[in-house]
C-alpha cells in the first residue's frame, strides 16, 4: 500500500516509536504522541463491560478534559490482566509524564493486542525512555504503523480548516481490522488538532462525529474490550477557543466528521480478509433508530456477507435479515437495490438477479433498502466475510 | 453417514417421496408424510417477520389444532414470493386434501431452499399424485433425506414411552444446516407420535419442549423465514389422551424433550462447514434470561467460534463477548472452562492456556462460564466456524 502523501500535520506535536518487543521481536510496536502545551482532550470508549486496564486509566483522566500525551502500545491488549493490569497502565502513565514534568493525569495510555496475558513492563520501561528521548524524531504515519495489528496498511488522514485568516490542521489515526462493531469507538484512533476548542464543546462535537463514523461500522460483530477513541486539541495556531456556538464551530465539525468518517471507512476496507468494502444504506424508516437498526441487521448478517464475497445477488438473505431485525416494516413495500440497480419491488423478484451478479464483483457495494415506511434513513459500513477472516482469527496466536 | 438403525416408527403413519426437480433434476426432492386418521397437531414457527408463504398457511390451519398430511419440498422456500407463493402453497395443501377425502386446512406444507424464487409448480404438482400413489412404500427416514438441503446427514431419532399397558412412539425428523438461530424452531422439524394427545396439552409440551433445545442452538445467528416444528399425534396406540395432568404427562414430555433435543444437537452437528459441536454451559447468573442470553453472546462470536476452529484457547474473547452481551456480571468474579479445565479464576488467566489448546482438539467441546453471581444456567449449543461455512454460503445458489 502507498502512503497518503498529502496528509498535514497540525503544529505542536511530536511523535516517537519505538520497539518494546511486546509480542515479538522485530518492530515498532510502541509508541507516543506529545503535544508541545497542554492541550483541551475528549474521549469515547468501548461500551463493552470488559474494559480493558488502559480504558479505565484513560477514562479517569479524561474527566479533567485535559491531556499532554498518548503512549500506545501494540501486541497486548492488557485486558482481563485484573490488578497487575491497572498498576501497569498506571505506571505507563506516570512514567511519561514524570519526564515530561506534568501531572500524571496528563498521559493517556492504550493498548491492543491479545486478551488476558500482562504486559511485559520489563521490555516496555526502558521503551518509554526511547521513546520520550527520541519525540520529535518521527512523523504521525510512524504512529500509525506502529498500532497496527492485523492492519494490512496504515490509517491516517486530515483536513484543513480556516479559521479567520489562521489555517488549522485536524489529523487523525487509527487502527482496525477486526472487534469492530456498533455503539463503540473503533478500536484505537487519534485525532490532534492545532485549533482551539473549548473542553466542553470538543467533548460534544468528538461523541457526535463518532456517532455517525465508528459507530456506524461493523465487521464481525465483536465489540472490543479496548476500544478507543482520543482527541487533542493544542490551540497552537492561536484562535480564539471554539465554543459550541462560535461562528467557526461548523467549519471545524464538518473537518472532524470528515476525519472520523474516512477513518472509519479505511477500517472496514481493511476488514480482516475483506475483499469488498459494504454499504447498507436503509431509507424510508420510520425513525433513525429504525433504520440504524435494520441496517445494521443486514450489515452484520454473515449470510448477507457471505453471498456478496461469492457474487451472489441473494436478496432473499437480505429480507431475511431485514425480517429479523426487530424492525417493524411490510415485506410488500420494501424494494431493494445493488448499485442502484432494483432487485426488489415490493417484496419480491425484480428479475435482475443476472444483472446484480456482474456488479456484485465490484470492489464497492451499495445496498439500497427502501422500506417505504417514513422519512429516516441510515449507513452502516461493513465488508465481505471470506476464508481470509477465518484463517487470520484461527491462527491470530499462533 | 450411517443410517440410525435403531429408529422406531409410531403406528399409522405414511410416508412417501418423489423427484419434483424443484431446483434441479437428480433427487427426491419432494415428501410425504399422511397420518391413516385425523391427528391432533401442535407447531412452532419462526418469529422472522418475513415468513414465508407456507408458513403462513401452517399457522392457519394449526388453529383448529387438527391434521391428517404434511407435504415438504426441499429447494425453494417459496419465501418473499408474494401473492402467488401463497396461492402456489393453497394449492399444494388443496391437492393433497382433495386426494385424501378431507378438509384443505387439515394439510400442511412447508418448503426449505432458496429465498426470493417461484415454485415450480408445473413439475410440483404431477409429483403431488406420485406422493399420494406411494404413500407407504417409504419410510420416514426417506423423508429425513428428501428435505435435505445442505445437511450432510439425515436426522432422526426416536423414543418409546410406556402408557400403562400401551407402547407408543414418538419419532422425530429434522433438516437444519444453515440459518439456525434463537427464537424460533430449526429450519424444518417434524414429530410423529401414535400416543393420543389432548390439542391443548399438545402445544403446550411442544412449545417447552422447543424453548429448551432448538430455541437453544445457533449456528451463525440468521433467523430463516421458513422454520417449521410440527409434532402430529394421531392416537393409533388408543391410550386415554394425554392432558395438562394426566400420570402419564411426564413420560411423554421426557421422551418429547429428548426427542427435540437430540434433533437440535443433530443439526448443529451438522452446521455448515462445522468441524466441532460448542455448548456453551452459563452458570451462576441472577436469572435465566441472563445465562441464556450470555450464553447466546458467546455462542454467536465469529471470534470465539474462528479460535476454538483453530484449536487455540483463547478465553479473552469469551470475557469479550461476555462483556457485550448486556448482561450484568462482575469480571473479577469469573470463572472459565474448557472441558472441565479451568483457564481463567475470578476473570485471570490461569496459565493453563496450554492444556486446553489441547482439550480444543477433541471433536465436542464444553465451554463452562461461572459468574458467581446467582443460581440461574442455561446451555446453548452451537458449532465452529470455518473456511467451508463461507466456500458453502458464497456458492449456494452457483
């Protein structure tokens, strides 16, 4: 995969990485980002019950909405490690901002990797040293690589905002690949912004983003333990803070959704042993949980998922889907599409299987479903289900 | 495959099969199964809100509670087929009716196989008086193979239960394969006894005895448009029919409950692809909701069901799948086995991980959670998943 070559850096941040050898020898598996000042914070994370030892650090901290850096760590997840777990993430935290010289709440720590085996902190201290000795010395797609798992190619991606006659930079990260799945981050994801925003306001603008981006993408339907999603915002191009209702508000909530959104289409290409990026745009719903919801039913079927790796125009999957999604709807007005192309109206056969066959072997499905039932809709990103998602989960620790 | 030799057969029934090349030429494809007098009937249905056309005409007829015929045909399941899957699944239960001399409604038909596509009725109904001719000459393990879809195996089984002096038999069929999931029958299962059942009493031990074996199984979460449990009892064995309080309510629930239950395990036996039969065995939970459905949670992970394929031990993603299934439970309070193996105690590892990579490797595996926080179980039964479940459903129709 090539790189992005256009991706900016907003001002202020340093990044580092460095090898911990966390699961084994061989590459940059650790890695930190810092901001040059202390810098406004939000956060989302997993909703998942099992949160990892990071998560809970992470969540404690993000209560004072302020943060100077992120140390992340590939190969292991430190979840389900119990006591041992937090007093590691803990440590981690600490010992960054020990050397940075702030409060110990300023660091922010993450993980990813493999379940219920503790961290090897005697490879990962001396690692931190590295790392903070080395900050400045690499870029953010450095960070990015450094996250990756099962990833087949860095995510990484920007936008540039005016604000007056300032520029700002938004940048985001994030690693994926399989445990994506809905009312969650992603797994693990990066934003750092040069603009100014108020606490409270950033908070708000972060959970909407993720609204409508990560948690609207699934891949096997496996909410992680480790889920994370942290935003920085520096102010180091010098405007006036962003509040909830400053006239640059929507300029920067439209960069950030675009951000969050290309992110979280990236993760779902990169599906683990994907070969098709999925669509399941649901419309005339009767509300938006409605369509979220039948889209998602669909999106998540690995009946659905299956046909579509094998070029099968098999529809009749998707009603069925659409039938158990606890969704309210009659099967005699829904018509559905592939590509724009009508397979079903009102319920049943269009005739066009043959047709749907040639653009299932695109490398980008949309699947239209119109309920004709109301005015809402939603998207739900999702991608094939192939041999390659069972080998790779097979043999993840091998 | 061996045929079970041991299978019993209930006093006056039936059976018969025929080549309608429904889908194809080759095979049996159509059965027959015709009680010698009006029997007492009981069903379950699927709770997909697309239900297929002769779904809803089995749920006409099993209110009155009576039935003499049920004719199956594998191939197409005339599901999302409109107006005319209705009137081809009339017309089918019509014919039937009209050759034995007795009411349309007292015949049921049920169909299995793809999704979306007409019946072929002109070779559907000259098979109908080819069933009718031979109704005798085959056996109901004929029938167990003529609605075989993807199932590598024909399923039945049987049990003999004692009324007071009388033998009577209860024996079961079934198809499975794909699209098994909670909250509804399989996909076709038919029960036939010559012990007299009192209507009411009938449905009643039918819909118990389904919520604890096929209500109890998954295979990859898809809930099917078509499934169908009928359990018919015709009295041949003239006992005193059987009511809510009989003596004898016991005998004949035990024997249904096993019936039922060897089926569900048959079919997920035979789950598509399947090289390993899961039970997931929740125990400890505050109610049974709960066990059942964190049960359900594990049992449905793409990521449990891909690493336990894989022989590797990795209990993380069980707590992961715990941990989003909605139900409270305390991580630190949890207990994990395999096969009786404790791998994780109060929710660490147990560093056994390495002897239960090797339990993995037996064909039935036991997964065993304790959450030590109530005195409520539930089993639920599923099987793993593998390269051969996406090669099956991606070529289905091919």
């Amino acid at each position: 995969m090539t790189e992005p070559a256009d991706t900016k850096s907003p001002k202020g941040f340093l990044f580092s990485v460095a090898e911990a050898a966390v699961k084994k020898p061989g590459r940059k598996d650790i890695a930190l980002i810092v901001s040059e000042v202390d810098a406004n914070m939000a956060g989302t994370f997993t909703t998942n019950t099992v949160k990892a030892a990071p998560v809970r650090i992470c969540m404690l901290n993000i209560k004072s909405g302020r943060g100077r850096a992120i140390v992340v760590n590939s190969g292991n997840a430190n979840a389900c490690t119990g006591t041992q777990g937090l007093k590691d993430a803990g440590e981690i935290a600490s010992h960054i901002s020990h050397h940075l010289g702030v409060k110990s709440s300023l660091s922010y720590v993450c993980s990813t990797g493999v379940i219920g085996t503790p961290l090897p902190m005697s490879r990962i201290t001396p690692a931190l040293d590295i790392l903070i000795e080395n900050a400045g010395n690499y870029s953010f797609i450095d960070v990015a690589k450094a996250i990756m798992t099962t990833d087949t190619f860095p995510k990484i991606t920007s936008q540039e905002v005016k604000i007056g006659k300032k520029t700002g930079v938004i940048a985001g990260i994030c690693k994926g690949a399989g445990m994506i799945q809905p009312n969650m981050a992603t797994m693990l994801c990066f934003i750092i912004t040069d603009i100014a925003v108020e606490r409270k306001a950033l908070q708000t603008l972060l959970n909407d983003s993720v609204k409508r981006s990560f948690n609207r993408i699934t891949i096997d339907g496996d909410m992680s333990t480790n889920d994370t999603v942290l935003l920085m915002a520096n102010g180091m191009i010098g405007n006036k803070p962003i509040t909830a209702k400053s006239g640059y508000t929507k300029a920067f909530k439209s960069a950030l959704d675009k951000v969050t959104y290309e992110l979280a289409r990236l993760v779902v290409k990169d599906g683990e042993g994907a070969t098709k990026l999925i669509e399941v745009f649901v419309k005339g719903a009767g509300n938006e949980t409605h369509a979220e919801k039948a889209a998602f039913a669909v999106a998540n079927s690995n009946l659905v998922k299956t046909a579509i790796y094998g070029n099968d125009a098999n529809w009749g999957r998707i009603m069925c889907a659409l039938g158990y999604s606890g969704v309210p709807f009659r099967e005699d007005k829904t018509d559905i599409f592939f590509n724009g192309t009508k397979v079903v109206s009102g319920g049943i056969s269009n005739n066009k299987d043959k047709e749907a066959t040639g653009i299932l072997k695109s490398k980008e499905i949309k699947i239209t479903v119109d309920l004709h039932s109301g005015k809402y809709s939603a998207s739900v990103l999702t991608c094939d289900l192939t041999e390659d998602y069972i080998r790779i989960n097979a043999e993840y620790r091998t």
